[in-house]
C-alpha cells in the first residue's frame, strides 16, 4: 500500500487534473466520516434501547451510551489530513482506525439489543465483535509504519509491510474461524457458526500466533518510527515531534485513568486516543503550529517530574507510616508533602539539565564541549585524524546532523578535509581564524527539529571554532614539515646515499684486482657519507619548532627569552604570511642572538625588532651589555650565518657606539608566493 503511495512533492500533476482527483477524494472522505458518524448514532440508539441488559462491570451502560462520540472525534482528524492531503494515507487510514472503533462498539451494542429483544443476527454480532479488533489494530500499525509522508521508510522496509499484511491476514482468519465458544467477557458463551474444524489444531499455540501477528507488527511500527527520526530531515523530525508529544499526552491520560476507576478512566482512555489523532493531524497539517522542539521540552520534563515526584510521595509516606505506626501515624503525609517540597526544585533543576542534554546535546555546559574537544585533539595521535575527530566531537556533542571542516587552500577555493553527517540545507558558516588569519570555515547543520542555531549555539560555536583554527594550524604547519622533509630527503640525501652506493660496489668490484681504483672508490664513499651528513644536519635544523608553529615567531622569541631569565622588549608591526624555512631560519637566528645575549652580554634584558622592509623580513636582537670585543666567532654565530645561506640571507653583528651587540638579520621574502601559500595563515603573526 505504502509503495503505490506517491508523495505530494514529487507529483507532476496539473491544477485541473489534481482538482478532479481531490474532489472525490473530499467526497469520500466525507462520507466515510459521516458512515462513522451514523455508526456511532446508531450504537448509542442500541445502548438506549437495552439498558437492562446484563453488561460487564468495566462497561456500564452510561459509559457505552458517551463512549461513541470519542471514536467521531479520533476519525475527525482522519477527515482533515484525508481531504488536505487525498494522496497521503494516513489520513485514510486514520479513518479506517475510527471506522473499525465504531464498528466494533456498534455491534457488541446490537449484540446487548439481541439477548434483551431477542432480536436476530445475535449471536453474528457476537461473531463479529471477536474479530473487529483486527479492523483497529493493523490499521493502526500500518499509520505508524507510513508517518508521515505515506512511504515506507526505506527500500529494507518492504519485508516489514509484507509482515504485517500476513498477521493481518492470519489474525483475520484465526479469530473468526478459529472453532468453539466466544468467550470475549462481554456477551454470554456461545459457539463460533462460522468455526472450521481444521483450525482446532492451532489452538495450543495461540500465545505464539498472538507474539509474533500482534506483538512483533508493533514493535516493528515504533523501529520504523525511530529509524525516520535518526535518518530523516528537518520537517519529518519536527513531524515526529509532534507525534512524540501526542504519545506524552496518551501515557500521562492513561497514567490518570489507572487511579479513576470505572467511566471515569475509560473516558481519560479514550481522550487519550483523541489526543493522538489530533497529534498526528497536526504533524502532516499544520506542523510549524507551535515552536514544538520547546513545547516537546518543557513536556517531557514535567511528565518526568510528575512521575518522580509522585513516586517519591508514595514512597514518602509509606515509610513514615512504617517508622511512625505505633505514636503518629497522622503525620505521615505532611512529612512526604515536605519531602517532596525540599527535592522539587534540585530535581527540577537535574531534569531540566538532564532533557536538555537529551534535546540539544551539551550547549548548556560549554565547560564540558571544550574540555571534551581538548580530551580528543590530545588523544588523536595522527595528525590527519585531527580534523575529522575535532568534527566529529562538535557534532557528537551538540546533537548536531552536520558538521564539516573547510581549508582554504591556495587557489583560494575551500577544500573539505572532515566531515560528519550529510548536509540537508545549506549550512551555517563559522570562520576558522587563527592569528589574524582566515584558515577555512567550519560548516555547521541546524539540529532537524529547528530553523536556526540559537544565540547559545552560535556563541558556543564560535569557541569551539577557535580551538579548531588552533588544531587546523597545527596540523597545516605538520603538514608542510612533511612535504618539507618528504622534498630535502628525496632530493638532498636520497642522490647522495644513491652515489655513496655505486662507490661501494665499484670498491668491491676491483677489491682484487685493483687495490688503487679501490682505494679512489672508497675514498668517493667517504666523501659521499660526510656530504649526506651534512645534509642530514641541515634537514635535522630545518625542521619547524613546536613553538613557532604553535606561538608564531614572536610569541616563540618572547617564551625562549622568558626561559633565558631575559626581559624583552619588543618593537614589531603586524607581519604578512611568512613562508615556513623563512620562519623556522629567523627563529634560529633570534634565538642564538639570546642565548649570546644571555651568556656573554652580562645583562638581563634586550630588545627584538621584527618588521618587513620592502621584500625583507628584518629581524634585530639589541643589547647594551660589554659588546663582542673583536673576539672570534663561536660555533653558535657560524651556525647562524650557515642558516642564512640557505636562503640568501644575510647577517650583521655589529658593536653601536654606545655599546652592547647588535644582530640584524635579512631575510628575502620575494618570489616566494607559492611557499607562502603552503605556509597557511597560521604563519602569520602579530605583536
């Protein structure tokens, strides 16, 4: 039934063709209520007419004279969805619900009018009534199994509408042909006329018919239910919604009819069959009525604190009246009313946290999202499992469908490196800014049940949005060392040891033969080792320092000169994007120029200058202490000057005339866009 269904917003039908099929579709609706109506009309005439029949204590004839009017009620909604949206089941099966409700009261009725008047067809009503509830029941779990759109929830699903078409069937079949007496409670026994004697066998096994046609149908019709709000989008979760707080509304009426007994509690029974079919009207209707995500909240918060509550009362004042007994029984209430007064407000305020958790995930506890998120960027050892992790703990923590993490990258285009969940909309853009510079954005997904992020997402987004900058530049400066090492060790050292390889199997080679072309290979090899250790020192000393990727340059000089005992000044002006080797070199220098600062000069502070003069980096580390003294140069200035080699910089260590040491070092940004690019903004640094 489900698949021959079509949903509303894939049809291709024209205006005046979709007209012709709504009106008889509104016409048959109508009938079928006022069918329903006439049924109930009738029942009630038949309750009138035989008050003096003998009827079960649990339905008295009062109850079964008003009891009609709740199953018109329960098939209105059925009207409403049927005739606004002809081309969606549930309507019609809502109806169906209220057509075999009507039916089923309207002949246990006619069956009471029959043993009163000795009218005929009886004991065919009596017949009749054994079976009507199968008329209710599938209809029911069919309506649950196609909320809210009228399709099954997914292909795999098919299997579960062939299942409860056989129940169906076999429970139909079962009940009404199933041999010997119609004991159901409410009519007097007698024998089933219609009884097949072949079916006599099933009767041991009935207890497993009724599990696996009744039970397992049901069951089945609530997974479907989950599973549509785990994987659907925002209008059948709000939809959902909408049915879960009709559900609320069921069970807190039902809970109130199990301390009504008699009408009383068949009449709260039946309200809360109402209620769902009114639940369900509005969720296909008219389901942006009301903010439902908070309506839903503050409901299930109060029902569970109903609960508690009248729990805790009862427990309360049973054991009061258990210690109290022998001397003041009396006082047992009062002392559970103050118990239950002292813990309202504490168990308010835990629920509250506790459905609020449930709802919206931890935005209520920005403490425990950030401290969680630290917990899983400490834990993730793989720098390219970092992203997807920050993701996933975002959206994990705040219930969100979507969370996705961008990298701008050199073409200026974003590239996605993380995601979690599938986008159903077009996603909120937070950016990534670390240090004054834009790294990407992270793309977040409204929870299904709502429009927008709320003013507490957006700002606790924000924060989160911070952190994973910082994580997102760490693992761009990881990267770059990569492809850095991955660049000077295939074409540094690689050749090299390539070289050092044919040396060796030429020494071998004339080992015997001739000791003097030996002697020239090995001597090759030697030459060969020493170059691929130079090399490999100078790759060693080009790798990026944890500081300078995670501080910048100047914050990395201020902690190394913090360490040192100095005190230092700074002049700098906000730096443009740094390519890495230009960064890591300056670091170095700066850092010698303190340690000499700090060993030779005989002071405790100096000054660090960091500024960019047309193409150069310009980094000055200045003291006043005792000056150089024309006294050589050490392996830490050597070392210096080798750095700046690499790069074509150049360095000036000088004595001003008022004393002290003055190192100024020039570093050449030009023709160095594309390096620049793979440096990412986290490069980028400001005083």
């Amino acid at each position: 039934m489900a698949e021959m269904v079509q949903s509303r917003a894939g049809s291709e039908t024209h205006w005046p063709a979709r007209a012709m099929v709504r009106v008889p579709a509104a016409w048959l609706a109508w009938v079928l209520w006022l069918f329903i109506a006439g049924c109930a009309g009738l029942t009630m005439a038949l309750v009138a007419g035989s008050r003096s029949a003998p009827r079960p204590d649990w339905h008295p004839w009062a109850l079964a004279l008003v009891e009609p009017v709740s199953f018109v009620a329960f098939a209105l909604p059925g009207l409403v969805v049927a005739t606004r949206r002809p081309r969606n089941p549930v309507g019609w099966l809502l109806l169906s619900c209220g057509l075999g409700m009507a039916a089923d009261n309207l002949v246990h009725a006619y069956g009471a009018y029959a043993l009163v008047h000795h009218a005929a067809g009886g004991v065919l009503a009596m017949w009749s009534a054994r079976w009507m509830f199968v008329c209710v029941t599938f209809p029911f779990f069919f309506l649950l199994l196609l909320f809210p759109d009228g399709r099954l929830p997914s292909a795999r699903w098919r299997f579960s509408g062939w299942y409860m078409g056989t129940a169906s069937a076999l429970t139909l079949t079962l009940a009404a042909l199933l041999p010997g007496p119609i004991p159901d409670g409410y009519f007097p026994s007698a024998e089933n006329p219609l009884g097949v004697p072949a079916l006599a066998l099933a009767r041991p096994f009935l207890g497993l018919v009724t599990l696996l046609c009744t039970a397992v149908p049901g069951v089945l019709a609530v997974m479907s239910l989950l599973f549509r709000f785990r994987a659907g989008d925002a209008l059948i979760r709000r939809q959902l919604e909408w049915v879960a707080l009709a559900v609320l509304a069921v069970a807190a009426l039902f809970g109130a009819s199990a301390f009504q007994h008699g009408a009383v509690g068949a009449v709260l029974v039946d309200l809360g069959t109402v209620a769902f079919s009114t639940g369900v009207m509005i969720a296909i209707v008219r389901d942006r009525l009301l903010d439902i995500d908070r309506v839903l909240s503050r409901s299930l918060l109060y029902t569970l604190l109903t609960l508690i509550m009248t729990g805790l009362y009862a427990g309360a004042v049973s054991v009061f009246g258990l210690v109290l007994r022998s001397f003041a029984s009396g006082a047992a209430p009062l002392l559970a009313t103050a118990v239950v007064a002292a813990a309202l407000q504490p168990l308010r305020a835990a629920l509250q946290r506790l459905v609020s958790r449930l709802l919206y995930g931890l935005r209520d506890d920005p403490y425990a999202v950030m401290a969680g998120l630290g917990r899983c960027l400490e834990a993730t050892a793989e720098a390219d499992r970092v992203l997807p992790e920050a993701a996933h703990t975002t959206a994990r923590a705040l219930k969100l469908p979507y969370v996705a993490i961008e990298l701008t990258q050199e073409t200026g285009e974003g590239l996605e490196v993380a995601r979690y969940g599938s986008p159903a909309s077009v996603p909120v853009c937070l950016p990534l800014v670390h240090r004054g510079r834009r790294l990407g954005a992270l793309l977040v997904e409204p929870r299904p049940s709502e429009e927008c992020l709320s003013p507490a997402d957006l700002r606790l987004l924000h924060e989160l949005a911070r952190h994973v900058a910082t994580a997102a530049s760490a693992v761009r400066a990881t990267e770059q060392e990569r492809s850095r090492l991955r660049r000077d060790l295939h074409d540094g050292i690689g050749p090299k040891l390539v070289g050092i390889g044919f040396s060796v199997r030429a020494a071998r080679a004339s080992l015997h033969r001739a000791p003097d072309r030996t002697d020239r290979a090995l001597a090759q090899a030697l030459d060969g080792i020493a170059a691929a250790q130079s090399a490999l020192r100078q790759v060693v000393a080009g790798l990026r320092p944890t500081d300078v990727v995670v501080l910048g340059l100047i914050g990395a000089l201020r902690n190394s000169a913090q360490q040192l005992g100095l005190r230092l000044a700074v002049e700098a002006a906000a730096l443009p994007l740094l390519p890495a080797d230009v960064e890591t070199v300056a670091f170095r220098i700066g850092e010698g120029a303190l340690a000499n600062t700090a060993r030779h000069a005989q002071v405790d502070r100096c000054r660090l200058g960091v500024i960019v003069r047309d193409t150069r980096l310009v980094l000055t580390v200045e003291d006043n202490g005792r000056g150089r003294n024309d006294a050589p140069e050490g392996a830490g200035i050597t070392g210096m000057r080798e750095l700046c080699a690499q790069i074509g910089a150049t360095l000036d260590i000088t004595t001003p005339r008022g004393g002290g040491t003055r190192v100024e070092a020039c570093l050449p940004l030009a023709d160095r866009s594309a390096e620049a690019g793979r440096a990412g903004p986290d490069a980028g640094n400001r005083s």
